[in-house]
C-alpha cells in the first residue's frame, strides 16, 4: 500500500490483520478534521471556469498539484472559503446534493460551472449550519451541522470498541479482513465455534439430511462518514472456511443522529449474542417452507428485494442447470441466492458493494416465499 496513494478519489484498501487495520484507521483519523461553517457561506467553484490559471497556481504555490489533478478527474469541483480551495471528493456529492436539497441523475450530466453554480444558488438560501468532514486534503462530506442532525461517531473508536468486546466476550474470535475506501469501512470477525448459537440450527440441518460441517457465526461492522451508513453490527455464518458467508439479517444498527454516542454503540454490542439466536431462528424457518417451483421463486424473490437483473443472472441460470424445477425448501433457494456475494467477491468488488449486496440478500429472510412459488414461465 503506497501511501501517497490514499488522497485519491477512488483509493481503497484490504486488510487481514486487525492491527495494521486499526493504525491505518487512526492515521486516517489523523489526517481528518471536522469544521462547521454557515450553509450560505459555502462557494463552490468548478475547474471548467476562467479561473483555471489561479486554481493551478494555488496549488502548485502549496506542492499539492497531485490533489487538483485527481480532483479534475472525478468531481472537477472545488471549496473556496475565504483565501483557501478545497477539493471535492466523489464520496462527497451525496451529502452536497441533500444539503443544497436538489436531486436527479442529470446533475451529474451538465457541466461543472453550471453545477458549481447551481449549488451556490441553493445553498445561499439554506440556512443553518454545515458540518464539513475533511480527509486527506479533500472534503468527503457535508452534513448538516445542528446537533439534531448529524453525529460524529469516530471510526477508529467503533472498530476498538468492537475489538475490545470481542475479546471480552467471545475467546477465541478470529478476525477476518477489512475494507475501507474513502465512503465506507467494514471489518468481519469469525466468532467461536459456541454452540448454543449454532446448535439448533446444525440439528436441525442434519434432520433434513444437509451437512453441518464448518459452519461458524461471523460479525460484520460496517460504517462511514459519508451517510451511506450507521454503525451497523450485522449476524453471519460462515462456511467452509470463510468461502462462503450467508446473512442473517436483523442488524443492530446506530444512526448517526440525534446525538448518536459511542456508548449507545457499545450497548448495540452487548445485544450480539441475542440477536444471534433471533436471527438464527429466522434461517432455520425456511427449512420448514416446501417450494414447488424454486427457479420462479428465486426470480421473483430476487426481483422483490431489488437484485439488479444483471447481478442475479449467473446465479439464476447456475441454480436453473443444476436444480431444475424439482422441489425444494426456501432454505436451499436462500442458500443459492447468496452465491451472488461469492461473484462479487471473485470479480473484486468493492467492499461497499458486497456489503450493500449483502444487506440486500437478507431482506429475502423476511419476504413471503409462497407468492413467488407460481408456476409458468417467470421472466425478469
């Protein structure tokens, strides 16, 4: 990992040990700052204007040509507050557009000085406060800055926490990698092999005749400081060693609002182990869900909690060759839905997408399997 590298836009990282992954974290800390500024002050200012030569002298002047050249790759847009530019960070638009209070995917299509513009015009007739997060030289968001509104929830401070807990907690946990790109951070952890979280539903796998084998309980944190997500704690099993991971659903999240505390994310850890056995017992209902037709109900599941066709198609076509019509229970349907993940993983997605996808598969926990259980051609 080249260091000088982090500053850029589309910068992300892996880890599989918990003590690089922490330093780096508090060094990403670090090098970030939040300020509050007046919504109305803030002027956006594009590199597509006639103010080119004074932007690139700027930057030179301060030895930071590396900042504007990767910002006129991604958002082409800069901060100026009083005498100083800041860079936009792609990561950043999200929060800007819900603070100017304007939306629509042709904002992105017209062209910088008008956007810059655009943004001048709404935030000078917003009022209130602004919370700006700095990191690495850009700015990655901007939230509103009223207490009521957005709460700061350090990163580096949620993943010790975690650790701490763990190690209090679950002896023997192992930790298992982590993401972070400039939107979103997630760790895993593999939890020890206790039984009372897997015993019943190994049980009851075996009275179907399934096997049991290196099945796991996992943790999953994720969080960011872009508004993308909480500090959300999410069950999972793994299995075989970690190739395969199924979501449970029922995740403890923490919003970051209305004064949202490092304390109240510590109570959401002590609930782990409840929510474990909540979760559980929602896998395990599907054994009990006979589906005649399984290809239509994949699909019509799949459309249901918002697969992307393209997303889905592989595992569709793989579960159609290999399982055909043949009955089966909504388990083994849940189960052959989550190789989506495994794709995703072999073709390097980021981790925020995998993490998205996951969130997503585990809503199919809480859909009525029998109305997708139709006969007939099912198409997209």
């Amino acid at each position: 990992m080249k260091e000088e590298k982090v500053y850029k836009d589309n910068f992300s990282a892996n880890f599989t040990k918990q003590d690089k992954f922490i330093q780096f974290m508090k060094e990403r800390e670090a090098n970030s700052e939040w300020r509050k500024l007046k919504t109305k002050e803030l002027n956006f200012l594009s590199v597509e204007n006639g103010h080119m030569q004074y932007i690139l002298d700027y930057f030179r002047k301060r030895g930071k040509e590396e900042l504007l050249e990767d910002t006129i790759q991604n958002t082409g847009l800069l901060l100026k507050q009083e005498e100083e530019l800041y860079p936009i960070r792609n990561c950043a638009i999200k929060t800007i557009f819900e603070r100017a209070r304007i939306s629509g995917n042709a904002l992105m299509k017209v062209s910088k000085e008008v956007l810059a513009n655009m943004l001048n015009e709404c935030m000078n007739v917003t009022n209130g406060i602004s919370l700006l997060k700095f990191c690495e030289g850009k700015i990655s968001a901007i939230h509103g800055g009223d207490p009521s509104e957005y709460a700061i929830l350090e990163m580096p401070a949620l993943f010790e926490i975690t650790q701490l807990y763990l190690e209090k907690h679950f002896k023997g946990y192992l930790f298992l990698e982590a993401s972070y790109d400039h939107s979103f951070v997630s760790a895993w952890w593999e939890l020890p092999e206790d039984e009372t979280l897997v015993r019943v539903y190994k049980k009851e796998l075996e009275k179907m005749g399934l096997t049991v084998s290196d099945i796991k309980p996992a943790l999953r944190l994720t969080t960011s400081d872009t508004g993308i997500s909480g500090a959300n704690l999410f069950p999972m099993l793994y299995i075989n060693g970690g190739t395969k991971s199924i979501p449970l659903g029922g995740a403890l999240k923490l919003e970051h609002k209305r004064g949202a505390t490092l304390e109240e994310f510590e109570k959401r850890l002590s609930m782990i182990y409840a929510q474990y056995t909540k979760a559980i017992e929602g896998l395990e209902r599907l054994l009990a869900i006979e589906l005649e037709y399984p290809v239509n109900t994949m699909i019509g599941v799949m459309k249901k909690i918002g697969i992307p066709k393209k997303t889905a198609f592989d595992v569709i076509e793989f579960f159609r060759e290999h399982q055909g019509n043949n009955p089966c229970t909504a388990h083994d349907v849940y189960y052959a839905m989550t190789e989506v993940i495994f794709l995703m993983q072999c073709r390097k997605a980021s981790g925020t997408k995998i993490a998205h996808m996951e969130e997503m598969i585990a809503r199919a926990l809480g859909v009525k399997w029998q109305e997708f259980d139709i006969a007939g051609e099912q198409k997209w």
